[in-house]
C-alpha cells in the first residue's frame, strides 16, 4: 500500500504488517476481513515487531491500538478463549479498504476527567456488549438444558416400555409353557 501521509505512521505501518501475506502465519487478517488475528504473541513480539516498530513489546502495541480505538474481539459463544489467538477489531480497519484509515483518529489526552469519562463510557459499552453475548449464551444453554430434560424424560420412558414388554413376555413364556405340558399332558393321557 502506498503510504498515505494523511494517516499516522503507526496505522500506515499497522496496515502493511497485517497485508504482508509473509506474516501471515503470525498476523493475518480474520475471515471474514472485519478484524486481524495474532497468533502466538511471543514469536510475533520477537520477530515481527522489531522490523514495523521500534520495540518488541506486546504490550505497547496493545497499548498503542488502543489508542486509536481498537477492541480485542472476545468470542464468548466459543466458551474458552482461543489458545494464542488474540483478535482486534476498529470500525474503520477492513480488508481491502485502506481508504477507511483516514477515520481513525488517535484518542485525545486532553483532560483527566474527560479520559475518565470516556473509558467509564467506554467500560460501560464493553460490560453492555459482554453482558448481551452472555445473554446469548445463557439461552443457548437453556435450550441445551431444556433438550436435555426432554431427551431424559423420553429416555425414562422408553426404559419404563422395555420393562412392561419383558414382563409381558415372561407371562407369555409362562402361558406357552402351560399350554405345552397340558397338551403334552392331554396327548399322554389319550395315548395311555
């Protein structure tokens, strides 16, 4: 991509990091294009860092994307965090459409209270969305439990069916038996 001077040196660089089809083993974008994924943050921190920016710190890029208003994508229908996959998501970063990174503004340091404000803002919509998808899942769990309790209950009742049919095939065995030994018992007495 052609370094656009309208965009900040990070993002510019961010940009080229994530397109280098070489780095893709370590950095990528999502399938569907809306986020990029790292992969094993120590390696990409060691190796890939150093050669976009001026540190091998993982945490001061997190830090710096933050900056420029991007979220870790959390995936809660998954149930367990994916192991060493981190996903970051900005309205303005998408496959394909480098034009969009003039939108992404750095956040502003201007007073402390406002920043407050802001990340209390902020918190607040992430706990909004964190306590949606746990909605989500809480359903979907309550469908699962629900399907559960039906499957048990139709698994009682079969058991309970087995049950009445074997009783009703001994007392047939017990009638059959009958049956054959007084006609074994009628045929003796006639033969005799």
């Amino acid at each position: 991509m052609k370094q656009n001077c309208n965009v900040p040196a990070f993002l510019n660089k961010l940009w080229t990091l994530v397109e280098d089809g070489s780095t893709d083993d370590l950095i990528c974008w999502s399938q569907n294009g809306t986020c990029f994924q790292v992969s094993n943050e120590r390696k990409f921190a060691k190796e890939i860092l150093p050669l976009y920016f001026k540190h091998n710190n993982m945490a001061s890029f997190i830090r710096q994307l933050n900056m420029y208003g991007f979220h870790k994508v959390v995936h809660v229908d998954v149930g367990l965090p994916r192991e060493e996959l981190i996903e970051f998501q900005h309205p303005h970063f998408s496959r394909g459409e480098p034009q969009l990174l003039e939108n992404i503004k750095r956040k502003e340091l201007t007073s402390v209270s406002v920043n407050r404000g802001d990340d209390v803002k902020q918190r607040q919509q992430e706990m909004t969305r964190i306590l949606s998808d746990v909605c989500q899942v809480m359903g979907r769990q309550d469908l699962a439990n629900d399907k559960f309790l039906t499957m048990k209950r139709q698994n009682e009742m079969l058991w309970k069916e087995v049950s009445a049919l074997r009783q009703k095939h001994l007392q047939q065995h017990k009638i059959i038996r009958k049956v054959i030994h007084f006609i074994a018992t009628m045929f003796q007495t006639n033969c005799v």
